[in-house]
C-alpha cells in the first residue's frame, strides 16, 4: 500500500493507528514529539499537513485544540453537520438542493456499512459476533460526526477506529460515485445487456428465457479436479443419488447460433456493486476507481468443448460487426487453450486456474470476459486451491483487507488462525456430497 493513499490511516502498524485514548491536543508533549518522528521515517510528513488542513476545513476549527474542543462538546449545532456534508457532497460533483445532497452522502455512508455487513454476512459469517459494528457507530452517517468521534475520549477505542473506517469507506464510496457517474456505468451496463439479446443470442428465444441443465461430475481423491463430466436432464439429476466425489451443479443455459447451430452457453453477467469496488481498492491499496476499478461491466460464459469456446469468440466478433463496429480483444490471457500455467498479479490466485480471459472494446465499452469449458468451470468452483470461494478468502486476507479493516489488537482476532479455519471450513463444504437435485 503506498504511503500517499488515505487508506493508510486506517493502518495499525504507523503513526495514525487508533490508540487506548485518542491523540492530544498538546503541540510539544513526549507524544507529539514521537509522533513527528514516525511521520518522518514513515515519510508521511507531507500526508499529515494534508489531512491536518483537510480536517480544519471540515470541521470549521482553526486547530486541533478547536477540534478537541468541538469532539468534547455536547452542543454542536445541525448546521456544523449539514455544512460538512454539504462541502463533501459538492467535492464529489453531487447536484441538487442541499437535502438532496445530504441524501447522497447518506447513501454512501449506507455503502460503507455494506462493506462490513458483506463481510459479516459472506466470508466472516462464522465469526460475525466478533466483527460486529458498535451500535453508535452503525446509527452514525454524518461525516462530521465520525470525525470528532475520532478525537472524542468518551468513546472506546473500538468505537473510535470504527468512525475512522466509516469515513474512509464513505469517502471510497463517494469517489466509486462520482466516476459512474463521470463514465456513465449505468447506461453502458444496459446497453451491454441490449447488444446481448439484439445480435449475440438466439432469435428463437425470449429475452430471459433459460434451458435448465445439470453437470454431472466425478472429481479427483488428491486434489478435486473434475475428471468426468456429463450434461444431464433435471429427471437424471433427480435420480441420482449423492456420493462422494460426485458433485451436482445446476446451469442454465441460453443458445447462439453459430456455423448453422445452436450451441447452447451458461451466462453469468456481473456488473460490480459499490462494496465490491470498495474492497477491490482496499485489495489494491488504491482510493482512485480509475487505476483499480478496470473491470466494472462483465460475463462469464460456460460452454461444452475448447471448439465452442473458439466458436464463441468468432461470433462475439461478427455480432460487433452487425451491430455496427469493430471488436477488439485487449490483455489476453489464455490458460484454456494453451494448457499454460495461470499468470496473475492478484494476490491470491493459483497457476493451476484454467479460463480464457479477455477484454472485449466494442461500441464504447470495455467489456471483461470470462470463458470456461464444463470441466474448467467445474474446477474454478470445486478444484482445490482453485475454487473461487478459497480464492475470495486468500486475497482478502493476503491483500491485508482484513487486516486493515479488523486490525488484530482491537477485534482479538489470530488473523493467520483464522484464514486456516475458514479455508478449512470452505474446503468441507465445496466437497461435501451434492444434495438430490430437486
């Protein structure tokens, strides 16, 4: 994580880690003077005069004596909280009268919880208890409140570093905001989804309209992999019965046409919500969505044979050509076709991940695309040290994203323990017999 970023702050191991009390307002106590000097090895110097002015402005106070002063008061007025939120709203390009814009930084502090409560709910569930918001925090959305809550020694600790978290991911959220709206997401999105049902998919069929179908698949005892895999009908995947090393996976499929054929074709299409681009910076140590947000608009696509992926690819192309441009394929990367070991700069990511990986730049947008075979597939959900759900755990704790976001001396969590235990866990329930299929 580079020093410059505000996700610093939220750092536990540097000078502006949440302490037992919070820092004085004494300019030449011991304190003070060793705080100077981490800033200085740390290099950061030039961070804190910049968030030393940035927190005057907010706030209104001449210094930090003022606000201590205002932290200890218990009579601040609602305008002191409408101005702050007024001033952030309006650095973020957030129109409209000022109860409107007071709602747009309420929404991003509602995106700021999400982050924790997707956390809670998704990779920590069997920990939630110990990762739970503190109530005062969880009810608060302004923005000057969290930061006097910060500096206020009435609050614990926990309390205090959990204002600082709520702002940091609010003002995450602000920046995410302002570039969909600066790059128009939303229309792009559906115009993705337009351009799908008017060229690339079937005539034949409706918009939405899905074939149900089940894999059925026979995995390897040393690693998971998938070693056989069939299509079968709903009425076959009912009759069968669990077993071990036999998994079940349900995909629904729409149809292209291709070379006078029908080849049917499993889609997920994803458009990234906010708390996903809140860890995706956090993951990358970024607060700018333009450097690390390159993926906002996506799909996956699931096919039966390496000769349907390749058939896929030519008619992506000719359905950009009726559709009136050219499609050109940006930063390739193919461990499908080629048998190649997996290369990724993301933290977390195992070589042995098999896909064809590549950006599609056709009629404005940058589209990502994902394609896998049956068995490729199957092994992104199942293989060991593949699966999907154990990725999601290692490169948020290997990224430091949990770190960062549950430091260790304040939650009393073994972060190294932990991981082990939810990788454990994970691996329990990717490989447990698949229920009868309904």
């Amino acid at each position: 994580m580079e020093n410059s970023s505000i996700l610093t702050l939220l750092r536990q191991d540097g000078p502006f880690a949440t302490r037992d009390e919070p820092p004085g307002a004494a300019t030449f106590s011991a304190a003070a003077r060793e705080f100077a000097r981490s800033l200085r090895r740390m290099g950061l110097v030039t961070r804190y005069r910049v968030l030393r002015e940035q927190i005057c402005s907010l706030t209104g106070a001449a210094g930090f004596a003022g606000i201590h002063a205002s932290a200890a008061s218990s009579g601040r007025s609602r305008g002191f909280e409408e101005r702050a939120c007024l001033m952030l709203g309006r650095m973020f390009g957030f129109s409209g009268r000022d109860s409107e814009i007071t709602g747009r930084i309420k929404s991003c502090s509602m995106a700021a919880d999400s982050v924790i409560r997707f956390l809670r709910q998704n990779v920590l569930k069997s920990h939630a208890a110990h990762v739970e918001m503190t109530n005062e925090i969880d009810v608060t959305s302004n923005p000057a409140e969290l930061l006097l809550i910060t500096f206020d020694p009435g609050y614990h600790k926990k309390a205090r570093f959990e204002a600082k978290r709520k702002l940091i991911l609010m003002l995450l959220a602000g920046a995410i905001e302002q570039r969909e709206r600066e790059t128009g997401t939303e229309q792009r999105f559906a115009e993705f989804l337009g351009f799908l049902n008017d060229h690339v998919w079937s005539p034949a069929l409706k918009i939405g309209e899905l074939d149900l179908v089940y894999i059925e698949s026979e995995h390897r005892p040393d690693d998971f992999a998938c070693a056989r895999a069939r299509v079968i009908s709903p009425e076959e995947a009912a009759a069968s019965a669990p077993a071990a090393l036999r998994k079940l996976t349900l995909v629904k499929r729409r149809r292209f046409t291709c070379e006078g054929r029908d080849i049917p074709i499993h889609v997920s299409i994803r458009k990234k919500g906010t708390e996903a681009k809140i860890l995706k910076l956090l993951r990358k140590g970024r607060e700018n969505p333009a450097l690390a947000v390159d993926d906002e608009l996506g799909l996956m696509a699931v096919v039966d044979s390496l000769r349907e992926v390749k058939l896929f690819q030519k008619h992506l192309a000719d359905c950009a050509g009726r559709a009136g441009s050219f499609l050109a394929l940006e930063d390739i990367s193919d461990t499908l076709t080629t048998g190649r070991a997996y290369e990724s700069g993301n933290t977390g990511s195992a070589t042995a991940t098999a896909m064809l990986k590549f950006f599609a730049r056709m009629g404005g947008m940058r589209v990502e695309f994902i394609i896998h075979t049956n068995r490729s597939y199957l092994d992104y959900i199942y293989r060991r040290d593949v699966a999907h759900d154990e990725y999601e755990i290692r490169r948020l704790f290997d990224t430091g994203v949990i770190s960062l976001l549950f430091p260790e001396d304040i939650y009393r969590i073994d972060h190294a323990r932990l991981r082990a235990f939810l990788l454990e866990k994970c691996r329990e329930r990717i490989e447990a017999p698949s229920p009868a299929a309904l």
